[in-house]
C-alpha cells in the first residue's frame, strides 16, 4: 500500500505569479494545502515530477496547479480518511494516457485573446466541428459548448450529429470513447486533454475484472450477469457485451437490475461500488446478500462461501468526488439552513444517500432545483462546477454544496481552454490531434452492451 506522499513541484519560468504549494497525494489529483487563506486554481502545462514514495524516479508528465489569486478555501479532493478509500486511490494509480506537452504560449496568452480564437476557429469550423461540454466542465469551457449535458447524454449527441466531422469533447476519457462507439465511421472524436481520464474509470482494469470473473467460474458461481456503470473504459464494456452483461447510467440502473435479474441470478457491477449498492437497495436486496470484491486480495477479501451466497458483488472502486460527501455535512446543512432540501447523487456513500432527501444522477438533480419553487434551498452532494452554475442560474433560490472544502473533479479539470485552443487550431490547419479512437473489435462488444442498456424500457 502507497501512503499519501508529499510533493514540492519546481516552478517553471514565466508564468503568473507562481508560488510554492505542497501537493499532498497524487499529483494528478487537485490537492493544495496551502497557508493562504484562499486561492483560485489553474492548470499550468505539465510537469515532470519526482515521486518520492517510488524510489524518487520520474513517474509521469502531470498537469500542475497554480494558485495565482485568493478567492477560495485551500482544497482537498480525496475522500475523507476513515472511508478506507484514501490510499486506496494510489494503489490503483489515476490517468490512462499522456498527453504530449504543448507549447507555454497557450497559457501565456490572455484569457480574452485565447477565447477570441476559440471563437474564431469555432466560426471558421462551422458545421463540420461540435463542441461538447459535460456538466462538470467550468465556465470558461462551458462557454464554448454546443450541447452541455451528462456523459451519456453528451455520447448520444455526438452520434447524432452525423454532419459534424469533428466532436471536441470536454469531458473525460471513457465518454469519447463512448462517443466513438455511438458514433458513425466519419466522425472524428478528440480530448483537448489526454490525462482528462476518470480516476473511479481507472479503479477497474479490464484484466482485474477479467481475473475476478475467472475466480467466480472457477469456483462455480453460475448466473452472473455483469453490469458495468457508463463511467468505465470501453474494454469494460466489451467484456459486458461478451459475457450476457448491459451497461448503466446512474438514471437507469434499477432498471437495468431488473433486465439482470430476469436473466441470472446475480449481479457483478463495476466500477463504483456505491452506485451498485445504493441500486440494490432500491431493489430491497439485503445488505448482507452483497460482497465487495477488492482485486488487491485473493477471492476479493471474501470466503468461497460468502461469494456463492451473494447476490450481488460490488467492485471496489468509487468516485473521488461523491466520496468526499458525507452525513456529518447534511446534518450541517440541516442546522445552518432549516427546512433545506438535500439532494444528492447516487455515487455518495450508502448513508450519505440514505441521509439525504433526495438522490439521482446529475440531470435528475438538474430537474429538480429548476423545477422547485422559488425561495427553496438546496443542499447538493455533486461536483462544484455544476453547482456553481446551478447557484447562478437561479438566484431565486437558494443553492450550496454540502461539502465545504470546494472540490472541482480533478481529471474533468484537467480540460483546459489553452488545450481546446491547440486542438481547434490543428483542426483547422487539416491535422487531427489527440483523437480517441476505439479499435473495431472492442467497439463492437461494446456497442452490444450498450445496445442491450438501451433496450431496457
Ligand atoms: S466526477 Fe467522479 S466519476 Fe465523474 S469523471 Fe470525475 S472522478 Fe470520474
């Protein structure tokens, strides 16, 4: 097990006002303690950095963080320690691919002359470029977006858009590759940002899951339907498609229980642990008939016994956001704001969910502060940006994170202007970069399973 470890980064010459922070944790992940009261983040260019805990070797090229103004709290973004999920998020390790360094003077250029061109190559692009902007995207990208929605909301958007050559998609990793699947043949999908991945996506490996599905053969457990989360790599949905398994979203997934369970007996579901218990227990499926299965111990931590009696095992793996929000907050709120309503989503812990009034994917969370009167108060548990927006859109009511340490998804954050720049200007000279590309043969194992998700009523 890798304890958290503590980095100084090196400061690169010529940008804004740089001051020194300890990066506590991965450095992939947006982690500042600072002694400044307060400071507004940014993403630098990447960075080359000594991981101590490794034998001081150079591990990866990662995005940095600068703090360049005080406005907010210091951030932390991994779960609570006593959640157990801590040191579980470096044992996995975070971020599928590299993105290439692209030139500092992106992020030298002024903000209102960088989007100037942003504007300008989207104009020059026309019809033949869409922009796509998932909800946890910050204002500055959101601004440019065409379509703004959830991942697979967003995925079914870019397939639709049959006349677009080209769908830039800020989001992360596994939903260009989504949007590819979905996609037809002439449709170009980029990632402004390789390392834009999904640290709960990284937590199931494809050959780990492989590896717990031959354990469960080998010890006879029949009637095993696998059930992968929207939020995974498309290798894990073409193991679901080759192996009788479907693919949920957070809207769907009591749905989806039951297509599973009209087929087999059990459920296997990856990669977040707490989406498919808080599911299973909508469906009134006992706790002790659910196991969690940890790839890092034989059998998953579990006798032979216990994985034969289960009904539905549980990949331990989690969003490093949702993790954050805890029962102590929504009694917080509570007091601070009587009569406040709580709404969550569904990737919160079991009794984060439970403690709440309300629970549903991002949308479903969407819907229901737009459609409360006016004068109601929220209380949220979903990621920063989103609420933010929320709390501006409508001022009428009034609207809060549950978590008071302000918490952006690290990896989402990891799309910047500076690189939709650089894709869009590639773009328009005739060069595609960084497109997400999903190989013919996983893309059709997975499109078998999304297939069957949307045949679920
Ligand atoms: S919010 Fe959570 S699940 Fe969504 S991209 Fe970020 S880490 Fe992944």
């Amino acid at each position: 097990m890798h304890l958290p470890f503590a980095q100084h980064r090196v400061e690169p010459e010529g940008l804004a006002t740089p001051r020194r922070v300890t990066v506590i944790g991965d450095p992939g992940q947006m982690v500042v303690k600072s002694t400044q009261r307060s400071a507004t983040l940014w993403d630098a260019p990447t960075q080359t950095f000594n991981d101590s805990t490794r034998g001081g070797a150079v591990v990866a090229d990662k995005p940095t963080l600068w703090l360049v103004e005080p406005q907010l709290e210091p951030a932390s973004c991994v779960p609570e320690e006593g959640t157990g999920a801590y040191a579980q998020l470096h044992d996995y390790g975070v971020g599928p691919m590299r993105q290439a360094t692209i030139p500092r003077e992106y992020f030298k250029m002024p903000a209102e002359e960088r989007d100037a061109r942003i504007w300008e190559l989207k104009a020059q692009l026309g019809s033949r470029l869409t922009i796509l902007g998932h909800h946890y995207q910050r204002d500055e990208v959101i601004q440019f977006a065409d379509f703004q929605g959830d991942s697979y909301g967003l995925s079914k958007q870019a397939a639709e858009q049959t006349d677009a050559e080209f769908t830039l998609f800020c989001g992360v990793h596994f939903m260009a590759e989504s949007a590819d699947i979905l996609g037809s043949p002439n449709q170009h999908v980029i990632l402004p940002n390789l390392e834009a991945g999904c640290s709960m996506a990284d937590m199931a490996k494809a050959e780990d899951v492989e590896a717990a599905w031959a354990e469960l053969e080998r010890l006879g457990i029949t009637g095993v339907i696998p059930i992968t989360y929207m939020n995974s790599a498309a290798s894990l949905k073409a193991f679901c498609g080759r192996n009788g398994g479907i693919v949920c979203t957070s809207s769907n997934a009591t749905r989806v229980y039951d297509w599973a369970f009209e087929r087999g007996e059990r459920v296997f579901f990856f990669p977040d642990e707490h989406l498919g218990r808080n599911t299973a227990v909508r469906k009134d499926i006992p706790l002790d008939a659910m196991v969690v299965w940890d790839p890092f111990l034989p059998l998953g931590g579990n006798t032979e016994d216990e994985l034969k009696a289960a009904k539905v095992i549980l990949w331990k793996g989690y969003c490093s956001v949702h993790a954050r929000f805890s029962v102590e907050q929504i009694e917080q709120a509570r007091m601070t704001h009587p009569g406040v309503n709580v709404v969550v989503h569904p990737e919160c812990r079991m009794e984060v969910v439970q403690a709440a009034d309300f629970d549903g994917s991002t949308e479903f969370i969407i819907d229901i502060i737009r459609k409360a009167p006016s004068v109601t108060t929220w209380g949220v548990g979903t990621e920063i940006n989103l609420v933010r927006r929320l709390q501006s859109q409508m001022p009428d009511k009034t609207i809060f994170c549950l978590d008071p340490v302000i918490c952006p998804c690290s990896t989402m954050y990891r799309i910047h202007p500076a690189y939709m720049l650089w894709a869009m200007e590639h773009l328009a000279a005739g060069t595609i970069v960084n497109e997400i590309s999903v190989d013919p043969v996983t893309a059709h194992a997975a499109k078998i399973s999304l297939d069957r998700m949307l045949s679920v009523p």
